[in-house]
C-alpha cells in the first residue's frame, strides 16, 4: 500500500467547553488527524457525534498528543472537557 501524500494541512484551535463540540467534520479527503489537548482538564474525543465523559473513544489528558491511526476515521469527531480551559490545537491532512 503506498502512504497517500499531502502538500497542504489546515490547522485550527477549537475552544474548551464543558459541552460538546465538533472538533472535526465528516471530511471524506482526510488522509491523517491530529489533536494536542493545549488545557489543563481532560477532553474526550469521540469518533461521531455527541462526546460526553461516558461516551468517548479517546480520553487526552492535559497536555496530551494523538494522531488518529490509520487507515484514517474522516467522519464527525465530537469532544467535550472535564471543564472548560483552553483549546484543542487540531490539524488534518
């Protein structure tokens, strides 16, 4: 299999809440995810719509890195924190 390449990245900052929020669209060209959780309370990160802290597929703690492993999830990723603080520093591509 050879590794899809990309020239260009889109990087956002997607602000702390205590409810869900959408950190990725669905994006069908996708070809990889990161999220670096830039606060000091846990966010839970869920493949598809509507994280909570007990429907999630990643917990990050502060501080924490994660690159989505492949082959690549291009659906809806929802996230919600501990406690609003800070952001999460999201690149795709």
């Amino acid at each position: 299999m050879t590794a899809k390449k990309s020239a260009t990245a889109t990087l956002a900052n997607v602000a702390s809440s205590a409810t869900n929020v959408t950190v990725f669209a669905a994006a069908n060209t996708a070809n990889a995810r990161t999220v670096f959780n830039d606060s000091t309370q846990v966010l839970y990160l869920k493949f598809g719509a509507t994280a909570s802290a007990s429907s999630y597929t990643v917990q990050l703690a502060a501080g924490a890195f994660y690159e989505f492993p492949q082959p690549i999830y291009a659906g809806q990723v929802d996230g919600i924190w501990a406690s609003a603080n800070g952001n999460a520093r999201v690149t795709s591509w």
